[in-house]
C-alpha cells in the first residue's frame, strides 16, 4: 500500500494565511486599546472596561438568540 500524500494548493493556503494575519492584526488592535485603558484608568479601571466588554459582547449576542428564536414555535 503505498502513502498518498495530500497536496494542499494555494485556495487552502492563501485564506489560512489571510486568516491567521487578520487575527494577528485584531489581537496588536486589542492590545494596543487594553494596553491604553490600563495606563489610563490604572489596574481597576481596566478590569471594569474589560467586563464591560464582554457584557456588552452577550447582550449583543444575546438579542440576536432572541431574535433568531422568536421564529421558532415549539
């Protein structure tokens, strides 16, 4: 039995490289933005701005669940 070898060509490659650049560019954004709370507004502050986010980030979420439940009738 012989091994076949998987070629991957450049439509898998290209996106996985977009992808793993755009993650890098988001993460250098939110650090960047963490890194200016927490010099503003000290150790505490950061903390609250960061929970308000991912507060915000499930209500976001959240509604969206609603919305896309309200259609469903059980």
């Amino acid at each position: 039995m012989e091994d076949e070898q998987v070629k991957l060509g450049s439509r898998f490659w290209l996106p996985l490289i977009g992808l793993i650049v755009g993650i890098g560019i988001a993460g250098l954004v939110l650090f960047l933005i963490f890194g200016r709370v927490w010099y503003t507004w000290g150790v505490l502050g950061a903390l609250v701005f960061l929970f308000a986010c991912v507060l915000l980030f499930a209500w976001i979420v959240d509604r969206r669940d609603r919305r896309r439940r309200a259609n469903i009738e059980y």
